[in-house]
C-alpha cells in the first residue's frame, strides 16, 4: 500500500498498486492471523485478480481441489484489507 499525497489539505488517501493498476485500500481490520507464502502461482494469481479489479471485472481460480484457491483469494483481500 502507498500513501497518495494530498491537494491543498484534502486528507490523503492509501492505495494499492499493483503491475499498472491502482485500488483503494479498504482499511478493514481482519485479526492477526498468518498470511500464506507467495510462490509463483499465488504471484500470478494476484496480479491477474488486480487486474480484473481495476478493469471492473471478476475473477474465479481455477484447479484441483486442495491447491489453495479459495486461501489465495482471501489472502488477496487481507492485502487489500477488503472483506472477501
């Protein structure tokens, strides 16, 4: 997350930037719990869900059973600190 600087006293904002896309920062407090290990594919993962975001579109993984979609997207929404 990045702190955008602020206009004439408007109060700033924090964003999430990711590759070329920009979101905002969803201040929602979710515990203090583990957060998965990025490997290459939670890396792509991440990077395509962002992607869709900002274009306004959704995303669903794909795969077998038991390879951590499901934890990769809540993962995405704990980074973003968005509920998911």
């Amino acid at each position: 997350a990045e702190i955008a600087a602020g206009q004439q006293g408007l109060p700033q904002k924090c964003v999430v930037k990711q590759t070329n896309t920009t979101g905002p920062y969803g201040y929602e407090y979710q515990g203090n719990n583990g957060r998965l290990v990025v490997t290459p594919m939670t890396d792509r993962c991440y990077m395509t869900l962002t992607t869709a975001m900002y274009l306004k579109r959704g995303g669903a993984p794909a795969g077998p059973a038991g390879t951590g979609k499901t934890e990769s997207v809540k993962d995405l929404g704990k980074g973003m600190a968005m509920y998911v």
